[in-house]
C-alpha cells in the first residue's frame, strides 16, 4: 500500500510494575533519518528498536520518544553500610566523654552522614525490559503506519486523478500538432500575396519553407514519450513497494517533455494547453515529496 512520509502514533504497556509509553511522528525526508530518544539507563536498547523501525519505515525524518516510570520497589536496593555507620558512632561517643557533649547518637543523626544509606538502582535484565517494551513499541508503530497508508492513499487517489487531466492535455495536444504546419503554410501564403501582392509566388518555396517548419517544430516523440510516462505513473501505484523516488524522477521526465513541446510548437494554442498542463505535473511534483 502507498504511505506518506508524515505520521503520528502512540503506543502504552504497563506490567509488574512498569509502565512504557512510545510516541513516533515523522515527516517527508530525502532518506530514512530516525531519531531515538530513551532514558539514558536503557540505551543498551536503542539498536533493537532501529531494527523493528527499519522493518516497517523506509523514507522519513522519524522522531521516536520512549518514556518509562516504575512503580516496582524491586527496582531499587538499598544498602547501609554498617561498619561505616559503627565507626561514625563510635567516634560521636569519644566525642561525648571527652569533651563533655551531650546529647544521644539518634537514629536520624546517623542516617545523615555520607554514605551510611545508599540508594542502588537494580541491574534488570535486558530481555525483560525489551518484553515490556516491545508491546507499546508495536501498538505506536501500527498507529503510526495506519496513518501513513490513509494519507497515502488519499494522495494516491488525488495524482491519480491529476493524470486523467494531464492525459487529456496531451489529447488535445496530439489533436492540435497535425495543424500546426497548416497553419503556418497558411499564415506564411497570406504574408507573401500581402508583401508580392503583383508578383506570382513560388509554391515549392513555400512548401520547402513549411516542411522545414514542420520538422523544427515536431513534437510527436514528445507526445509519445509523455504517453508512456502516464502510463508509467499509473504502474508505478499498483506497485507495493515504497515508490517515492521512482515517482519523483518519472515526474522530472515529465515535465521536461512538457518544457521540450512549449519550446517547440510554435502554436499558441499548444503554448496555452502546455502552460496548464506543467501546472497539474507541478501539483503532482509537490504532492510525490511526501510519499515513502
């Protein structure tokens, strides 16, 4: 199926105490950029994660933000250090006699020296922290792709329709260019009675002159090749593949017929009908940037 490059998705899992939450959004980008934000303590995770993106992302800036919260007391140890904390007490009662202080070596006095309680956060195994993740990572993920194929779609339909009217620019085109010399046979005769209005004409000077007029100003393979580039355009779609690149190179292709016909015809009414016709393959131009 097509996707757009933008998206949004959301995804939480919460088990044994844990609670994991994945926001993913993206928009258009020349390659494949994502970028992975986590708690520092789970970067060990980070190169998993990538590998599950790659799988379902192929073009886009990507931003992915992980969040956890614990509400588990196994995930932290806490140590005293008791011989520590007997030498402190020791020493507040040498200090006691010998100097005639007073007062009681209390619990809370103790607690607030340095390095007497130590708070350990403990090591969890990578395994067990990726299952807990992983299934908010999904849920975010196939939001994430869901939106991108609606979007994708959407544009797909919208191109699609944008070449029917390119087709029949081409139509009218193709109709026009046989009239072309014609016409200019015709207009190059009423300048010359006009100029040698007393003085007989040179008929096969003028047919020379239209026939090399005929052959500048061809654009038949024009036509043809930009036949073939919407047939292409169409074949590209029904493709399920990412198909971004192949659809912005066609649609250079394309558009570099169209200037080649202006350029060429040297007929206004062709002029006008390519004028509107480079405006529909810039719209399809603007549109093809954001699909993957």
């Amino acid at each position: 199926m097509i996707k757009s490059m933008t998206g949004y998705g959301r995804g939480e899992h919460e088990a044994d105490g844990r609670k994991f939450s994945v926001e993913i959004k993206a928009v258009n980008h020349r390659y494949n950029d994502i970028s992975i934000r986590l708690p520092r303590s789970m970067n060990y995770l980070e190169d998993k994660i990538r590998k599950t993106l790659t799988k379902k992302i192929m073009r886009g800036k990507t931003d992915v933000f992980i969040t956890f919260e614990s509400f588990s007391e196994d995930d932290v140890n806490i140590k005293i250090n008791e011989p520590l904390a007997k030498a402190y007490c020791e020493k507040l009662e040498y200090l006691k006699l010998n100097y005639g202080l007073t007062g009681d070596n209390t619990l809370d006095l103790v607690a607030k020296f340095p390095d007497i309680i130590t708070v350990e956060k403990v090591q969890e195994d990578e395994d067990t922290i990726w299952n807990a993740l992983l299934p908010a990572l999904d849920d975010a993920l196939n939001s994430f792709i869901s939106m991108r194929e609606i979007e994708g779609e959407a544009l797909k339909k919208d191109i699609l329709k944008k070449a029917d009217v390119i087709e029949n620019y081409v139509a009218e085109i193709k109709e026009r260019a046989p009239l072309v010399a014609e016409d200019y046979r015709q207009r190059l005769t009423d300048r010359l009675n006009e100029l040698l209005a007393d003085t007989s004409i040179d008929e096969q000077r003028i047919l020379t002159e239209v026939t090399i007029f005929a052959d500048r100003a061809c654009i038949d393979e024009e036509i043809t090749r930009l036949t073939s580039h919407i047939s292409q355009l169409r074949s590209i779609f029904a493709k399920d593949e990412p198909i971004g690149r192949k659809l912005d190179f066609l649609v250079q292709e394309m558009n570099r017929e169209a200037n080649t016909i202006a350029s060429k015809s040297n007929d206004i009414k062709i002029t006008q009908i390519t004028v509107e016709l480079k405006s529909e393959i810039e719209k399809i131009r603007e549109q093809i940037q954001n699909i993957e």
